[in-house]
C-alpha cells in the first residue's frame, strides 16, 4: 500500500509523491520512462500526455510514483532544456544579433521552458537570507511569493554573469557551454538533496523525498560525463573543483542561515552552480 502525498511546486501545478514501504516497493512498477516523464513534469513546462506519475492534475488518490528515484534524470532534463537555449542562441548568432544579446535570448528560452523554476528559487532564498533577523523569519520570508529587493539583484547578477560569460566565448563554445552548464547544473542536484536535511517539516523539498545513493550517484556521473565530453579533462577538473568549493561554501551558509534546505534553496543551489561553471570555463577559454 502506498501513501500518496499531495502538494504544489514552484510552478503552481499540484502534484503527488508516493512513499512506499519497504515490503511493497516492488507494489509499484517504474521504469526510466516513468523517471523520465515524472522529471520533465516537474522541472519544465513541456506539455506531456497524463500518465502514471505525471498527471499534475490527478487526484491525491491516483496511482502517482515518487520523485527522490526519478532524480537520476535531472541531468538528462538539462540537456533538454540546455539543447534548446543552445540552439536558439545559435540560431541568434546566425541571423547576426551580437553575442550578448543572443545570450540573453537563449538564457529566456531557458527560463520559458522551465517556467522559471530554479530561478523563482533564487530570488526567494536571496529575500529570505538577506532580509531575515532570524531563522524562522527568513524561512517565513522565502515562503511569501512576492519578490523583494534582495531577489531581484540575485536575479539580475544571475543572468548577468551567465550573458557575460557565455558573451566571451565563441557562439559554438557558448552553445556547447550552455548546453552542459545546464545539465551539470541540474546533475548535481541530487547531492544536495540526498546529504543535506531539510529546514522544514514541510514544503517540496520535504514532499519530494530524500533521493538513495544510486540515482544520486548516477546523475553524478551523468552530469561528469557531460562535462567531460563537452569541455575535455583539464577543464572538466577545474570547473568541478571550483564547483565543489563554491557549493561547499554556499551550503556551509545555508547551514548558518536557514538549517538546511528547502526547494527554493535547491533552485538557487542550481543557478549559482551554473553561473560558476559558465564563469570557469568563460575564464578558462580567454586564458
């Protein structure tokens, strides 16, 4: 028997995660079409037939599966959503539109496409952290869906930095960039997820569920590969080493500042990790 959950993502769409006992996992059957099709309901706005899993509209009572397994394919949703900010920059730089602009064109096709998830996740940890006094205060504030100052400028930093950098490269290596800045991004995600405890006893982070080693590890890897393939060894290594910092350092803060995560702090974890892998590679392709 399985208990089914219903809830709200950042989008406004309902839906359901199921928790499943031990004893009647195999109650459920899943496989990598169902992770598929759970995690680009979740993470875009693509429009896909309802289905076991999916139906954002189905009732708390339907046959739903759970999210924290379908993790294993975040990366395989940033290269989606990558590819098509990669070709629409392209297609930017072909019909002669100077680079930044073609940037931003890409980076809007992006957030059109995930319904501006993970950077409606910024905008609200930025408010929350930086107009809080306390804990409870600045969880009470990231819960509030109006935008303050400090969201904005996070916003605005944001896709600055990203047009920035993706400016100085060459339009191929910036859609290339793009591309696995997106997946990787997204890929690592699950990490977040699995080792950091919640701030809450409620909200999406907590509904989503607490994803096990595997799909953890094979986003991990997908999202490696990804950038392995894309920017070669050396460079590969740097980003992901400056990413680790970086990540280290901002969950080392969210620890401070809120105790923990919640899926705002998971869609802010997303741009500031994209925004760095841009950057690095930006800084080691004018080297």
């Amino acid at each position: 028997m399985c208990i089914i959950e219903a809830g709200c993502n950042l989008k406004g769409q309902r839906f359901a995660v199921a928790i499943i006992d031990n004893e009647d996992e195999g109650a459920i059957y899943r496989d990598w079409t169902d992770d598929l099709r759970i995690c680009l309901k979740f993470l875009t706005r693509i429009p896909l037939p309802s289905g076991r899993g999916v139906d954002a509209g189905a009732d708390a009572g339907a046959e739903m599966l759970p999210l924290a397994p379908a993790t294993r394919f975040f990366p395989v949703i940033g290269m989606i959503v990558g590819a098509i900010g990669a070709l629409i920059l392209m297609a930017a730089d072909w019909a002669g539109l100077p680079s930044a602009v073609s940037a931003l064109l890409a980076l809007a096709a992006i957030a059109i496409t995930t319904g501006g998830l993970h950077e409606d996740g910024l905008a609200d940890t930025a408010d929350g952290i930086g107009g809080g006094p306390s804990r409870l205060g600045r969880l009470e504030i990231m819960s509030d869906s109006r935008i303050g100052a400090f969201g904005v400028l996070a916003l605005i930093f944001a896709v600055g930095l990203k047009t920035v950098g993706l400016a100085a490269l060459g339009a191929g290596d910036a859609a290339l960039t793009l591309f696995a800045a997106a997946a990787a991004s997204r890929g690592f995600l699950p990490l977040f997820m699995r080792y950091m405890p919640n701030a809450k006893e409620d909200g999406l982070s907590v509904a989503a569920g607490r994803p096990e080693f595997n799909p953890v590890a094979i986003a991990a890897v997908i999202a490696a590969a990804v950038m392995l393939l894309s920017f070669g060894f050396w460079i590969s290594l740097g980003a992901i080493v400056i990413l680790g910092l970086v990540a280290g350092a901002m969950a080392y803060w969210v620890m401070r500042m809120l105790g923990g995560q919640t899926g705002d702090v998971l869609g802010a974890f997303q741009q500031v990790s994209e925004v760095t892998i841009i950057l690095a590679v930006a800084a080691a392709g004018s080297g």
